[in-house]
C-alpha cells in the first residue's frame, strides 16, 4: 500500500519556469521526499505534484505530519494560485516501474454514505472484471503501459473516489487504447456505476527519488 498526496495549481508564469522553481523550493526545504512534478495534458498551465509517504499509515495522518505540512508550505510559497489536494491509498506505488512520462488518472465520484467495505469491494471486482477483459489487448510492454495502481481517496465534500493511476510512455499510446474492440468491449462496466468521474493526463517534467 501506498500513501500518495496529489496536489495541483494553476502556473500564471510559464509552466517549465514555474516547474523549475518547484523543484528548487521543495528540494531545499525538505530533499527526503519522492515526488513527480507534472502538467496535465489538458490544460499545460496546470502543474501537478504528485507525492509519495511511505513512512505514513493512511491519508488521515498525513495531514498532521510536519513533513507533510512543510512540504505543502514549500508549495504555497511558489505560487499565489490556491491549491487543489486530493489524499490517497493506493494498492501500490504508482513510482513502482519508475515515473511514467506520461500518468492516466480516472477519479470516479461516489456518496461517502453509500460508501461501505461492501460497496468498495463490488466496485473494485468490477474494475478487476474490467482490466482483465482489457489486458486482451497485449502485454504491458506491447500496449506502451508503464504500471497501473487503483486505491479510495479521502473524503471530501461528503464524496468519497475510486482513482485509478496507469502510466503510458506516450499520450499516443492511451488514445490508440481507446479505439480497440477489446476497450469497447470492456468499458461498459464502468459506465454501469452512472458515477461523475474526471480523467486527466499528467506529463512528467521533474522526478526527485528523495533519499
């Protein structure tokens, strides 16, 4: 398992300025922490840094953690946009092949209430139901995928998320994904859960391992 903090903002400077700046901050104010720094595909002037805390139990206690906090502070002092901070355990490091030039992320948006141990067991068999038809496609390697991690994210706003994280060496190879039988054949058991759901593409500018 992995605890992962996603945090974003909008670059009113250039994107690679800004990604430079990023990295000189957080580095000189902690240097221990791995972590991504990206822009999204859709919409470049946003920056996304992605974070990973294996000293850490669960996303709960990553907010009282000063290491979490400084690192959050060396954010905010790189920029005046406000962040946006999504908390997440996943199944496995999303840095466990390596960072992938290229990160799918597909959050699907559910009630909290209706969010039970049950609920959260029907929607990840259903996931599994769905990679298994859509690994139809090839192996890892033929398909241009760089690891894939699922996991629940934090309440917020009284919703809770299933994320699902898979990286791809390039844009083109997620697009050439979509137009496949097997991805046609397999999709619409996703689509059964009629949940509000955003996917965005990050693009990897920065990796810092930590130490």
């Amino acid at each position: 398992m992995a605890v992962i903090a996603i945090i974003s903002f909008t670059a009113f400077a250039a994107t690679d300025t800004t990604v430079e700046t990023l990295n000189q901050t957080l580095k000189a104010s902690d240097g221990t922490t791995r972590f991504v720094i990206g822009s999204k595909v859709q919409e470049p002037n946003t920056i996304q840094i992605t974070s990973e805390w294996p000293s850490i139990r669960c996303p709960t206690d990553l907010t009282t953690s000063p290491a979490f906090v400084s690192f959050t502070d060396a954010i905010r002092s790189a920029t005046s946009s406000t962040l946006t901070t999504i908390l997440t355990t996943l199944d496995k490091s999303p840095f466990a092949n390596g960072a992938a030039p290229i990160v799918e992320y597909v959050k699907s948006d559910f009630l909290a209430k209706d969010v039970t141990p049950d609920f959260e067991r029907n929607i990840e068999d259903d996931f599994a139901r769905f990679e298994t038809i859509y690994r139809k496609r090839g192996t890892i390697k033929e398909t241009g995928e760089v690891g894939l991690a699922t996991g629940w994210v934090e309440e917020q706003d009284g919703m809770r998320s299933f994320l699902v994280v898979r990286g791809w060496t390039a844009m083109e190879r997620f697009e050439e994904s979509l137009q496949t039988e097997v991805f046609k054949e397999c999709i619409p058991i996703l689509m059964s859960w009629s949940a509000p759901f955003k996917m965005w593409h990050v693009e990897r500018k920065v990796v810092s391992e930590g130490s």
